[in-house]
C-alpha cells in the first residue's frame, strides 16, 4: 500500500511538471486488476478539460508482453496525433486468458466471450477513475477500436451512450443485440473490402477461431445505425473521385448526428493509413486523422427524451455547496436523477435518489466525483 501510495504522488507531480506522457495505470473491478494506459499530450495543463479518446485494440491479441496497449498505439498512431491535436487518448486492456486478450462485444469474440466479462462495467467505472484524476472535458468523450475493440465500441454505443459522444469502427461488424441506446450516436467506421477476417460482405470469420462466428455484412451494421439514430438520407461516393475508395454519408438523422462509412479497395485486415500490423495497410485513406475531424463535431448531450432535452438546453445541473461538509444539495434537477457518489480511488460511496437527505460527514476530506445523470461533478470535501 506505501509504494501505491507513492506511486499516486509520483505521477499527480508528473501531471503538474511534465508536459507528454505515458502512465500505465489499473483498477480494481470484477475482482481482477484491469489494466489502463494514459497518454498526456504535450503541454498538458490541469486547467484545462482536454477530450477524451479510448483506443480499443484488437482481440486474438497474443499475450506475449505484459502490456497489449502498446500494439494498437503503435497501429494507430492516436499518440502522435493527440500530441499535434491536444487530446488525453486511453487505452485499456482486454484480460488475458489462454495467453490471448480480447473484448466480450457481444457475439464475440473468445476468449473474453465465453468468459463473459463484463468489459461495459469496466469502461464504465474506468471512465469515473479517469474523470477524477485527469482534467476532462466529460461532454467530448470518444471511443475507437480495430476487430474486435471496434465490435466492443458498438457495444459501448449501445449501453453507454450517454457517457459517449461518437465511436469510431475499423475492420469489424456490430455484434451486440438487442441494442437500445438512450442517446443517439454519431458514428464513422472504416472497412477493406478485401479484409480475409471479417469478411466486407458478411459470413463466417476468416480465421481459424472465428470460423463458428457469423460476421454481419457493412450494410447491416449501417442499415442498423440509421435506424437507431432515425437518419433519413443516404449520400454515396463511389471510387472517392478517382482513389479508390467508396463513401457513404448517412444524415437528416436525430440530432443533426450523421453516420460516415469509408471502404477502401486495398489494405487488409489492418489500420487504414496506420503502421503496418502483418497485414498490407490502406493507403487510399487516414483512419485516425478522419475520426478526429468527425469527432471534433459532436458532444454529448441529444437525449431521447423531451424533457431531457431541455434540461440539458437550458439548465447546469450541479451541486452546492462546493466545498462541502456533510450535506450535498442538487441544483437544476427533476426530483427523477440517480445519484452516484464516487471517492477519490474509483469507488462508490453511495447511489439512489434523495441524496439532498444523505450525511456525508462520515467522510474523509478529499476530491469526490458525482454522477447526476449524464452529468459528472468534482466535489472536495472538507
């Protein structure tokens, strides 16, 4: 616990002095350690709310270095353009089993599948461990993936959108259902239609153990979107005027939201534009400097509910007093929210409604998170 404890110290004085960094980090969740990398891009500032990108990597992932992160930091380059772009990028780690990692998205992929891990819990509590050491901007977070994280970002599109404000996909298929977002989701994806895994057109997995696993074809996981997200027109570009490549744009949607979809003719398995993975890469497109451009036009916030909308139009929700002793009194809200109340280590203190009627005097001194709804607090308590 003393080398924890100092290890904290360490790297909240690596977040006031030093500008880029990488900290590799974990949390304690479904009784097992999950593990966490946080890249800070140069001329970071705690005065400052800084978006938020998870970079999910691939599943089928060999376990041979006790970091995984690193491989898809590598493909992606997300790193190099949250240093040139000014975002905090994240990238968790799927559990190891059988010497392999992967994400439970649904319907698939092994081993986190069969194991049935409870990777949304995680991102989920992931998300309040972040917001409460890390200065971000908790309306602008955003999530990306390749294979089989991409299939664990439509997961999270569908039981965390209200905690998300658009995904990226590449080289995969949406795997979860039933799926009942309560936000819409702003949504840009990336598939080779000569990817030999997940196959452009759909059927049985392309490797040996995804054979017994179906794969959707693209137009299924658009034709799904644009129904989630209630869009009304459908835009294509064929041959990219003259690259190569096909776009689709899907808009008139809920939300002024729209959905993008490019499908190159060449790359493979692998991240368009990216470092090479064993797999040729797309040169007809940049994965990463296209889902940057279409993330920095969303926010979160377009609920499906009226009323919901226009708390979140007119009203800040918040919370006072701030500093605060024994009591936390709600400002802006419904009587309807859920309460959440996070300390400083990841950890619920409490949750429910009501919370005007709680006594935190009990509590240590220190910085507290909460949760109100979509909305996320910083409390000190003293």
């Amino acid at each position: 616990m003393k080398k924890f404890i100092i290890l904290i110290g360490l790297n909240i004085l690596v977040l006031t002095t030093f500008a880029q960094t990488d900290i590799y980090d974990s949390i304690y969740y479904g009784s097992v350690w999950r593990k966490f990398n946080v890249h800070l891009p140069t001329g970071y500032s705690s005065k400052i709310n800084y978006p938020l990108i998870l970079g999910f990597h691939g599943g089928q992932q060999a376990a041979t270095s006790s970091q995984g992160w690193t491989v898809f930091a590598y493909q992606s380059k997300l790193s190099e353009k949250a240093d040139n772009s000014g975002f905090i990028v994240v990238y968790p780690e799927g559990l190891v089993f059988n010497q392999n990692r992967s994400w439970n998205a649904g319907n698939c992929c092994p081993p986190a599948m069969n194991q049935n891990v409870d990777d949304v819990g995680f991102v989920d509590n992931l998300l309040d461990t972040l917001f409460l050491n890390y200065s971000i901007d908790t309306a602008r977070v955003y999530a990306t993936g390749s294979s089989n994280g991409g299939m664990l970002c439509y997961r999270l599109a569908c039981e965390l959108s209200h905690r998300l404000a658009a995904i990226a996909a590449n080289a995969c298929s949406h795997m979860y259902y039933p799926c009942n977002p309560t936000n819409k989701i702003p949504l840009i994806n990336f598939h080779s239609k000569v990817d030999p895994i997940v196959f452009y057109t759909g059927g049985m997995g392309g490797a040996p153990q995804l054979s017994s696993i179906y794969f959707p074809a693209q137009d299924s996981t658009l034709n799904l979107w644009k129904h989630k997200n209630n869009c009304q027109l459908v835009d294509t570009l064929i041959n990219g005027n003259g690259t190569n490549y096909d776009f689709i744009k899907i808009h008139n949607c809920s939300c002024n939201i729209e959905i993008h979809h490019y499908a190159t003719t060449d790359g493979s398995h692998s991240w368009p534009g990216g470092n090479p993975n064993n797999n040729p890469v797309s040169t007809q497109i940049n994965a990463t400097d296209l889902l940057w451009s279409f993330f920095q036009n969303y926010t979160l916030g377009c609920l499906t509910t009226e009323t919901e909308n226009t708390i979140e139009r007119n009203f800040k929700i918040g919370a006072f007093p701030n500093p605060f002793s024994n009591k936390i009194e709600p400002i802006n809200t419904t009587q309807n929210e859920v309460f959440t109340l996070i300390n400083y280590w990841g950890n619920v203190i409490w949750t429910g409604k009501n919370i005007e009627q709680q006594n935190f005097s009990y509590l240590p001194n220190g910085l507290y998170l909460l949760r109100i709804n979509n909305s996320i607090i910083k409390l000190l308590k003293q």
